[in-house]
C-alpha cells in the first residue's frame, strides 16, 4: 500500500479569446473530441454540483472510469473540479484541478494546476501530467477547428 503526492501546473496560450477557450471546456461535444478518446463514453452535466464522466479501458484492458464534480465555475474566468480514477473497482487517483482562463495580448493563457493523491503505484505523476499535455495539444487544434467553422 503505497500514497503518492503531486502536483503540477502547465501553462498555453490559445489564440482566441477566453470565451472560446471556456466554451470547448463547458459544451459537452467540444469536451469530448479533445477530452475523451474515439472509444470513450463521455458524459458532462457541467454546473456547479455537475458530473462528468468518462469510460474507456487500459491499453492492458482493464476498464477506466474517470469520474468529476464541478465545485465552482466563474465563466470565460475559473473552472474547479474534484476526480477520481479507477481501473475497475480499484481507486487509482484523487485529485483537484483548477484551470484558469487568463486574458492575454496574443488570446488565452490557459493555467491548470492539479494536485493529486495516487494510489498504490496504479498511476503514476507524470502519467497523469503527459496525458493532461496531450489533452491540452488536443484542446488547442479543437479550438482552433471551431474558430474555422465560425468564420466559413
């Protein structure tokens, strides 16, 4: 039995306004293409009191659920949730994030900060702090898509 502490920040500037950055967090669909794999269930009620949730499996097979609540949400400004992660019925990870939208001269600065509780080795710091890298590269080309499709 193993208690792993972390935390992390990573900081990116989009090139739009925080309004448009916020959105691809708060609309379900935009959520899921950068948030949820292709074979993901995804799911997001996002409110104060909200739930998401995401289901895949472990490149091993074992099944995920990633599961959150949105505990305060000040649009285009501050989103906080509180996650966990299990690989079937064992609790992996407990975590709190935090992701500002921060106006910027060139568009958005996007700052997340997670602090996290990782459980008898079952996931690891900087697995989490990658796979939350990807996630935010995705973010970036969704962005940018639907910035395309609102000027054709």
């Amino acid at each position: 039995m193993s208690v792993t502490h972390a935390t992390f920040t990573l900081e990116r500037t989009y090139p739009v306004p925080p309004a448009e950055v916020f959105a691809a967090w708060s609309d379900p669909a935009a959520k899921a293409a950068w948030f949820a794999g292709p074979d993901a269930g995804h799911r997001l009620d996002f409110r104060i009191g909200g739930h998401e949730s995401c289901q895949g499996r472990a490149p091993g097979g074992d099944p995920l659920a990633f599961e959150s609540v949105y505990r305060d949400i000040v649009p285009d400004e501050r989103i906080v949730y509180s996650s966990t992660l299990s690989a079937g019925e064992r609790l992996s990870t407990v975590s709190i994030t935090t992701v500002e939208f921060v106006p910027a001269p060139d568009g958005t600065r996007l700052v997340l900060t997670e602090q996290g509780t990782f459980l008898d080795g079952m996931e690891q710091p900087q697995w989490r702090e990658q796979g939350t890298k990807d996630q935010l590269t995705t973010l970036a080309a969704v962005v940018r898509r639907s910035r395309q499709d609102m000027s054709s």
